[in-house]
C-alpha cells in the first residue's frame, strides 16, 4: 500500500512539471517589465565627444613672414613655409621643434628687389612648449620656446646695408588646432619673434625690430 502511494505522489510531481513546462505564460519576456507580449526595448545611443589627440604630430605648412618697426619699411612681406614635429603627452601640453624659413625682397631696391628672386632667405629651427587652453579637439593654445636661424642676403642687398648672419629669438605665439580624429590635424599659428645677437639688417637689435609669422600647416596625430 506504501509502495503504491509513493508512486502516486511521483508520478503527481512529474505531471505538474510537464504541465508547467509546456506553459510559457510564467516566463518574463526578455527586456520586459514582465508583462507577457511586451515588446523589447530598443538599445539607446550616445554620442560621446572626443577632446584633443595626444601623441606625435607631424605638420606641414605655408604662410607669410614679415618684419616690423625699423625693418618694416625695408623688407616686404613674403612667402614663409615650415615643418613641426611634436608630442603630446597630455591633452594640454604638447612639446615640438620646429623648422621655418621665409623668402623676402628688400623694399629699398624697387619693384623685383635686388636680386632675381628672394634677396633675404632664412632658414631657421626651434623648440617650442604649447599649453592648450581647453581640452577640447578644436583647441586654442598660447606658445613659446627659443630659436636659431640664418640670414642669407643675395644679389647687390649687401649694397643697401645686409649682411649674412646667425642669430637667435625667441617666438611668442598664439594658435588653433583641429584634431579630425586621428586622421587629419589642421593647425593655424600666429608668432611674434624677439631677436637677439641679430646683425643681417642696418637696425638696432632691440624687441620693436623683430618678426612675424603666420603659418596654416596640415598634418597628423599618431
């Protein structure tokens, strides 16, 4: 009798397993709040915005290059070109060195200067410090560094006072930055460039006679 009732209440057991088993209105619908029928949610997307690129840069670039105070009237502005490699450890601090040259005609000699060509060319390298003023990857940035470069007077511009010369500066800019993923970094650069020991033109050597630049250069971040 024993035996009979214990197979009884086995046999009850698997029969309410299967039944429960065959029936889906228990389960809780997958992404649901549980209400059967209901449909999935969809998945939701952020847009999250990149701040600026860190690691080595290479540009390359054109401009002008011009001079102030006594040497403004005696050099017309002219063609400037240049070519940066740097790193950026940080999204703020980046740290380069530069090459830059320029081409310039000297005003006193009339239309074509003294020469076929250029009658001043410079060639010249720096290293620089950038601090970015925002973490963002259009970045606005203030620069400084120290410098050497070479003028090369050509033609009859000895007649009018030039010379060639080794001299140093010191360049005081300010610039904006693009970083176009990592891709493509546009970079536009406006600097001011104290002279020091500067012999090449007949001025005082003193900060009003210095030189400006502006460069737009087309690189990469990697």
């Amino acid at each position: 009798m024993k035996s009979v009732i214990r197979m009884g209440l086995c046999v009850a057991a698997l029969w309410s397993g299967a039944a429960l088993a065959g029936d889906d209105s228990w389960k809780q619908p997958y992404g649901g709040s549980g209400q059967a029928g209901q449909d999935e949610p969809r998945p939701v997307y952020r847009t999250v915005e990149r701040g600026a690129d860190t690691g080595l840069y290479v540009l390359l670039g054109g401009g002008t290059d011009g001079y102030t105070g006594q040497l403004a009237p005696e050099l017309n502005p002219g063609f400037a070109y240049g070519a940066t490699v740097g790193v950026k450890p940080s999204k703020i601090l980046g740290l380069e060195l530069g090459y830059s040259g320029g081409l310039n005609d000297i005003d006193l000699a009339g239309p074509g200067g003294a020469a076929d060509g250029a009658d001043i060319v410079r060639n010249g390298a720096q290293a620089a410090v950038t601090l970015g003023l925002t973490p963002t990857r259009l970045q606005p940035y203030v620069m400084g560094g120290i410098g050497i470069e070479h003028f090369n007077v050509r033609g009859a511009g000895q007649v009018f006072g030039f010379q060639d010369d080794t001299s140093g500066y010191v360049p005081a800019g300010v610039g904006l930055r693009y970083n176009i993923g990592r891709l493509l970094t546009a970079d536009a650069r406006v600097n001011y460039n104290i002279p020091f020991e500067q012999d090449f033109a007949p001025v005082d050597n003193n900060i009003g006679n210095g030189r400006y630049q502006a460069l737009l250069q087309l690189g990469g971040t990697y």
